[in-house]
DNA sequence: GTTCCGATTGTCT
DNA sequence: GACAATCGGAACA
C-alpha cells in the first residue's frame, strides 16, 4: 500500500515534505505518475508535468550519492529536511533536479530523470527552466517548484534498471534503483547506459 | 542502425 | 588539475 492511500490523498494535492521523508527508493517509485510543478511569477501560469523516470540515491553508503563523500558545501542540503530541492550543474552543462528524501542528518535523494515530454534529467529541467534558483528551496507552491499527486501507477507498468552515469561507484552500479513507468516513455528514446570517455580511454 | 566526441563549469583533491 | 547522476550532432556501418 502507498503512502498516498494511507493517506488518502487525491490526485492534484501538493505532496508535503512528510511524503519525502521515506526512503529514497520507495519514493522514487511512488513518484511516477505524480505531477512536477512549476511556476515561474506568483501570478504567472502553472506547468505541470507528468513524472515518468525517476533515480533513487539512497544515503552515505551509497558510492554513487554525492553525499558518500561527506558534507559539503554542495551536498549540505542533502543533509537537511525532506523535501527541499538538490540541484547541481552536471558536465558544467546540464542542471540536475533532486528531491532531499529520509532524515535530516541522513543524506538522500531522487533524481527526476523524465517528465512530460522530457526523457532525460538535463531536457527535463532545461525545458521547465529549472536551475540553480531552485537549489536549497523546499518544494512547496510558494517557492514555484514543488509536486502533486498524480495517478497511481501499477508495478506491471514500471521497469526498474540499473542508474545511469555512476560508473564509478564499484558494487552500487548495478542497484536497481532507477523506475520508469514504461506506457508513458513507450515512444521516448530510454535513456542509453553509456560510460564517460575518460572511463573508456582509462580501460583501454 | 550504432558509436564517438566535444561542450563547459562547479567542485573537490 | 581531474572529473562529472548529460546531450546532440557527426561519423561510420
């Protein structure tokens, strides 16, 4: 049973910083099919996209969690509350958008990988004109970036596969800790695994 | 169809 | 100074 039946929640209700405070694994999975929200003026127009893919990153044990290498600058609001926005600049080209998960002092998070139309992190918060004004913020409507309900999608309809881009992170690589509601990416391109060209050039 | 590669900058060593 | 939780386009098959 999901949080939102315990909770009976309906769809189109902004999700509180209680749900985050969970396992990272469990809501990511629970994400698919709720709704990313954005609204950039406090009278301006609100975007929602539907979550399809997401990433869990589950804590300081985790090698491929940035926060595996202890606290700092960077990573500190991994270290806080649930529910507040994580977002970095990836290759120094793409921004990353995570939710802050488990407890404070527990570092974790879900990486939202596909919404709407976007099927990769970077088209995702490029085409919601997410960044780093985000960062540190709680995901609540009055901060222009938080999440609602959506439906509830069925085990039968996610696939769950390795991360993508962690190569580095030995015995963690191949957690299946990444959920793809699969009828909403049907004519999307997944997400190719695919390692970095230093790692290539290093093995051969 | 697949594979390769550069872009570009914050972060950590 | 090395490298990164990516992407789009070019080159090749």
């Amino acid at each position: 049973m999901s949080w939102r039946q315990l909770e009976s929640m309906a769809p189109g209700e902004v999700l509180p910083p209680e749900f985050f405070a969970r396992s990272a694994l469990q809501v990511a999975r629970e994400l698919l099919g709720d709704y990313l929200c954005l609204r950039e003026h406090p009278h301006g127009p609100v975007h929602r996209w539907v979550i399809h893919e997401t990433e869990a990153y589950t804590g300081p044990d985790d090698k491929a969690c940035h926060a595996a290498k202890g606290l700092t600058p960077r990573t500190q609001v991994m270290f806080g509350a649930p529910g507040h926005w994580y977002i970095y600049l990836c290759y120094g080209v793409h921004w990353m958008a995570n939710i802050v998960c488990e407890r404070q002092d527990h570092p974790a998070a879900v990486l939202l990988r596909g919404a709407g139309h976007a099927d990769g992190p970077g088209k995702l918060t490029k085409g919601l004109g997410i960044g780093k004004q985000h960062h540190g913020k709680l995901a609540v409507p009055a901060n222009g970036l938080w999440i609602e309900t959506g439906e509830d999608v069925p085990d039968k309809a996610v696939d769950v596969t390795p991360r993508i881009g962690i190569a580095y992170a030995e015995e963690w690589v191949e957690k299946p800790f990444r959920f793809i509601w699969r009828e909403a990416t049907h004519d999307l391109k997944p997400a190719k695994w695919r390692p970095t060209k230093k790692k290539r050039a290093r093995n051969r």
